[in-house]
C-alpha cells in the first residue's frame, strides 16, 4: 500500500506542475495593457482652483480674410469666441501684436457694429460670441507698391469681468 500512496502523491504532484506550467504558458499568450491612471484629489475645504474663479476665452488659432483690395471693404468673416472661464459675463477688447504693420490697422470687428480694432470692446459675453471681422480700406492712404500675399498679423483679445 506504501508503494500505491507514493505513486499516487507523486502523480498529484506531477499533475499539479504540469497544470501549472499549462496555466503559465496560456497566461503567457494573453495581451496585457496598463494605462496609467491620474486623478486630483480634493479635501473640499477651500483653496483650490475649482474654488477660485478665473477668466478664459478660447478663440481660432487661424482666420484667412481673403482678398482685400485698397479702397473697398473685404468680405466679413465669422469668428466665434468662446468663455471656458468661470466668470459670467466677461467683456473683451482687441489689440494688434504689431500696430506697425500698417493695413491692419484698418481692421474691423463686429459686435453689433463694425468698429475699428482700437475701438473695439464686446457687449458681455456669457458663453459664446459670435464676431465677424473684415476689412476696410477706403480711406487707407498708405504706400504699398505691391500686392501683399499671405500677409498676417497677430491679435490679441483681452477678457476682462463685465
């Protein structure tokens, strides 16, 4: 009776390996992701940013005007300006990167109604705003010798609370 209980432990052992090294090889051939998990976590008693308020906009990266010739007004463009901010109802104005680059100078948004870039302040905008920009050179009066192409220039808004 030894000689059975030996050879069946050793074949319960045996058996055992073998399921586990089968398991192993299976386990083996499974695709394994990891993703990397992040989260802020807030004690909820103050001093953080979702108790604090803040002024955002988001406007296009890009706008192409077209062609605008000297002397006539170009066709409008339609910009939308968004407040992601927390501050309900903002205001924005506009400015030119470089107020050197003449012709731009001649350009006008509309709110309403068309205003020239430096005069330029928004009614209030609570979530979204739609403007349009375009522009007008009847009364440029500058020296330009050949046609501009691809000119840009950069402008900036500015949010301020209404």
């Amino acid at each position: 009776m030894k000689n059975i209980d030996k050879k069946a432990v050793v074949f319960v052992i045996v058996g055992s390996i073998f399921i586990a090294l089968i398991s192993f090889v299976i386990a083996q051939q499974n695709d394994t992701q990891i993703m990397t998990v992040e989260a802020n976590i807030l004690t909820g008693l103050g001093g953080n940013e979702s108790n604090q308020s803040f002024l955002k906009i988001s406007v296009p990266d890009h706008i192409f005007l077209g062609n605008a010739t000297i002397g006539q007004v170009s066709n409008e463009t339609k910009v939308i300006i968004n407040n992601t901010g927390t501050i309900k109802p903002i205001i924005i104005t506009a400015e030119l990167a470089d107020p050197d680059k003449d012709i731009f100078n001649y350009l006008q948004i509309k709110d309403g109604s068309y205003k020239f870039i430096d005069e330029f302040v928004s009614s209030n905008i609570t979530y979204r705003k739609t403007l349009y920009l375009r522009f007008d050179l009847r009364d440029f009066d500058g020296d330009l010798d050949d046609d501009l192409m691809g000119y840009t220039n950069q402008v900036r808004f500015i949010a301020m609370e209404a």
